[in-house]
C-alpha cells in the first residue's frame, strides 16, 4: 500500500489546525498544536510548509517555527492528550 502525502489545513483565522497523516486526520487548536511542538503559547499566526515527507512550522506572531518529520508528528499526535476527528 502506498503511502500518503501528508497534508494540512488552517482554518477560524489561524486557530484550528487540520492535519492528515497516513490516511488519519487530527484537528488541533494553535495553542494545542504549539504545546505538541514543544513551544509556549503565543499569538495566532501560523504558516505550514511541506515538502516529501517534512513539516514546517512557523508561527509568525512569535517568530517561533520548528520542522519534523510526518512521523515524528503523527507519533506525538497519537498521545492520548490530543484530539482527533
């Protein structure tokens, strides 16, 4: 079976954040997607990049960005503290 690209999507201005990976879908919020990431909360704006199989993020009210891997994502996404659809 063939692996999926992952993809993402921005939406309520910058506040929700929907992720696909391997076929699953997540839905977080900024403040849950920067906890996940390891960041403080900060202001909205966010930027998603993806190029293969690495994610980058930028958060543009803090100057704060960060890239993984789909993988590593998916494996933080998969704790039992996120949401997913």
């Amino acid at each position: 079976m063939a692996r999926t690209a992952p993809s993402a999507l921005i939406t309520d201005r910058g506040r929700r954040v929907l992720i696909r990976i391997q076929g699953r879908q997540y839905e977080l919020s900024q403040d849950e997607l920067r906890a996940l990431l390891g960041l403080p909360p900060g202001p909205a704006g966010l930027g998603i990049s993806i190029d293969g199989n690495r994610i980058h993020f930028e958060f543009a009210g803090d100057a704060k960005s960060l890239e993984l891997s789909a993988d590593q994502l998916q494996h933080r996404l998969r704790k039992p503290s996120t949401s997913r659809l």
